[in-house]
C-alpha cells in the first residue's frame, strides 16, 4: 500500500510508490498502452544502484506503476538512462509470436540492447548484453532511437565527452549491428540527446536537444546532422542542471498521428517514502517565426479526462489595486485566463497561488505590463494586444505556460506547505479579463493505494 495522498505528492504528475525516481526512459507507445520507464532506485530515497523502473497508462495520463523491467541482478551493464523503440517491421528478426520486439537501450561506454516479446513486460539481454555500439571519447551514455524513414534505417544518438561534450551518430538496419557516421559537437551539449523529426508546413526538420532542453533546428541525411544554428533555444524558460525542475526530457516512440510528446524529470520534489516525479506530458510543435522555426510547448489534451467541477469568470474590468478570489479551495487544478492589455499601458497582475488566512501565498505568477515581462522574462502580447496564460498547479509542481506555448515553464513547488488553497488574481491597475476558466482535476492515482 502507499500513501499517495502524502504532503507534496502530485496528483496528476506521476511518482514511483517508493524509491528514488530520475530520467524518464525508453517511452513508448505500444497497441493501445504507454509505456514510461525510468532511471530508479527502488530502495533508496537518494541516487543510488540504477534500475529501470516502469509505469503504463491508456491514456498518457492515470498511470499504473509495474515491476521493475531491468534489474542490475539480472540484466548486465551500468543501466542508466537510454531510449527504446518498437521494432514494428521486425527489422531486427528477433519476433516470436503476437507481438512486435519492443527494445530498450542502456550502458555507459557502450550501448547494450535488452529485448521484450510480451508487450514490454519482461526483458532479455540481447545476446548476453554484448555491447553494440561503441561511441567515442572516455565517457558516454544515454543512447536514444530513432527511426530514419528517408534512408529505411535506425538512428542512435549518444553523448560523449570525446573532444568536448558532444553526441555520435550511429545507423543499423537491423538495431543489432551499428555504424557510427557522425558526430556534432558543442559545448553546450550535455547529456541525454534526443533526435525528433518535426514537420513545420511541408517541410521536415530534425530536432536535436540535450538534458538541460537546449535545443536547435537542422537537417539529418540519415548519416550526419547539420544545422547553421550558433547557439541553441531552450525549451523551458528555467533551464537547470541535473535534479533541477525539469532535466533530461525524452519523446515518445512510436506515437500515433506522428505527435511528439515528451517527459521530463521533475527533482525537487520528496516525501517519506519516495523522492522524484515525471513532469505533465507536453505535446510540442514547430511554429515559424521571424527568428526562423521554434518549438511551442503545451500539455496534452489528454488532460481534459482530468477535468471534473469548473469555475468560470464572467467577462470583466478588474478596478486597480484591486484582488479577486477566483476559488476558495482549489489544490490541483488547470487554469487559463486571456486579458486584453491594450488598454493597459503599465502596471502588474498576477496570480496568487495557495493564499491563506493571512494573506501570504506560496507562490506567484506575475505579469508586468511595463516591461513585458512573465515572471521575469520578456514576453509581449500578441499582435491584437490579448496575453493568454495557463497554468497547471498540483500539490507539488507548477508549470506555467503561455503565448501559444512559446513561453513554457516548469518547477516542483512545495505546494503542500500552505496555510490556506485560495486562488486570487491581484492587480495594480485596470484590468480587462476576457475569460477565465478554473478546472478541478481528478487524482490519477487508485483509491486503494496500490
């Protein structure tokens, strides 16, 4: 049994039972299930010997915990963090029976391949974990796949540290023997690679980024990837370092409708018996701008099964320093608002999250008219003059999104620290709210603490 209802404990962001939680790995989706697997220590509330924890869900977001899928007793190799992929074409010729091979990737200084023929239940060192690719430099880890349709092969991006941090490129048609092709280096690059194709209009571009959620836009021939980016984007406003707010984010395999869905680890979070949780699943897209294609960041829609009572505002001019209560008690929720700021030249609004009989709050999201800023970082209002937020409170995270997705930010916040669940929206001067939507969200989690 656990206690999922213990102080700090999301109840929409998934956590292990017990344990020590870091990067998500190998996600996937598979005939009907997702699959989310994890960097975890099951008897440790602190880093410690890596397995690889496992969770499903139907729907990317009530997820169920099940056993550990490899297990350092049993399965050979350093088993951090790496990705995994569904061989649905049998490419790899090792079907047998009803289902497709789902294969999973893992090792430092060498990549190994654990093998699953029930539906991701249980997995098998591929040839008694022989290491099948070897990258470069003294140190390397974190191998991610890919599928290259144009070229009919799979794509393995890992980091290095040869000749400064960096990620080598390996090609297999087969997942079982591998070619290294290429390698980009960049100081900025460290840990965990992910490659996504992304599709802006007609045109396909390749999406590289690293732990931290540094990223930049090019092109992959199916050997080596290019791109004429000097410095790389983030992907949330608040990037950190490992057991930061959001590290080492991984997109899903294999997705219908070709969506890109990815997770991050959320560090800064702990309870009694577990330590760690997954951030809210985000669908991202590449938009256009006048800078050249960018990623915008929203949740997935799957959230609406979430959604249980709702409090909407009526269309309204809020009267300076004034503060309206825009829900008595309201512990994990989805709100979203848009204000009309044309008329509003300067000042500052904000959301006060988790206020109490005192008037102290445990958390702000703040706006400034004046300088154009959220929280701190420039964001200007859209071309008719409307700013549109969303925000995403649960007992022990927030995450904070806005402009269509363009601004993004995620953090675990000691929600549960409150002294009173009051919502309020404060501001300095008139304000023009065109709409505001307050939604309720259900617990993913069993009523019988499974």
């Amino acid at each position: 049994m656990t206690d999922y209802l213990e102080p700090n404990r999301g109840q929409f962001h998934f956590s292990p039972r017990r344990g020590w939680m870091n990067d998500p790995n190998g996600l996937l989706y598979y005939r009907g299930t997702y699959h989310l697997f994890f960097q975890h220590a099951p008897d440790s509330l602190v880093w410690d010997t890596m397995h690889w924890g496992h969770a499903t869900s139907p729907d990317l977001v009530h997820w169920e915990q099940q056993p550990i899928a490899l297990d350092p007793k049993v399965h050979p190799g350093d088993l951090w963090s790496g990705g995994g992929v569904v061989d649905v074409h049998n490419t790899s010729g090792l079907k047998d029976g009803e289902h497709d091979p789902i294969l999973v990737f893992s090792g430092t200084q060498g990549v190994r391949m654990f093998c699953s023929l029930d539906g991701g239940r249980t997995f098998t060192a591929y040839d008694e974990g022989r290491v099948l690719a070897q990258p470069s430099g003294r140190e390397s880890r974190d191998p991610k796949v890919v599928w290259h349709e144009p070229s009919d092969a799979w794509v393995m991006t890992v980091w290095s540290d040869n000749d400064g941090n960096g990620v080598d490129f390996f090609v297999s048609k087969d997942l079982r023997q591998w070619e290294r092709t290429g390698r980009y280096v960049a100081a900025w690059f460290f840990e965990c690679p992910d490659v996504t194709l992304m599709r802006l209009d007609d045109t396909e571009y390749w999406v590289l980024r690293d732990a931290r959620g540094s990223y930049v836009v090019g092109d992959f021939d199916g050997r080596e990837f290019r791109t004429d980016w000097t410095e790389p984007r983030t992907i949330t406003v608040n990037p950190g370092g490992a057991g930061s707010d959001y590290y080492a984010a991984q997109s899903f395999d294999n997705l219908p409708d070709r969506r890109v869905v990815t997770l991050a680890w959320q560090g800064q979070n702990r309870g009694s018996v577990w330590t760690g949780n997954a951030s809210f699943p985000i669908e991202q897209r590449l938009v256009a701008t006048a800078d050249g294609p960018r990623i915008r960041s929203t949740p997935v829609d799957e959230i609406e099964s979430l959604r249980t009572a709702a409090i909407a505002v009526e269309p309204q001019v809020l009267a300076g320093g004034s503060t309206m209560v825009v829900a008595g008690a309201a512990t994990s929720y989805e709100l979203e608002a848009t204000f009309d700021l044309a008329g509003t030249p300067a000042g500052t609004f904000a959301f006060r999250l988790r206020t109490g009989p005192d008037g102290g709050a445990v958390r702000e999201v703040r706006y400034d008219v004046t300088a154009a800023q959220l929280d701190g970082v420039p964001l200007e209002p859209a071309a008719d003059g409307t700013l549109t937020v969303r925000l995403l409170v649960d007992r022990g995270q927030l995450a904070v999104f806005a402009a269509g997705g363009a601004y993004y930010a995620c953090y675990n916040v000691d929600f549960d620290t409150a002294t009173g669940d009051a919502v309020e929206l404060t501001t300095t001067e008139p304000l023009n709210l065109q709409s505001l939507t307050l939604h309720h969200l259900a617990s993913i989690w069993p009523t019988d603490g499974r």
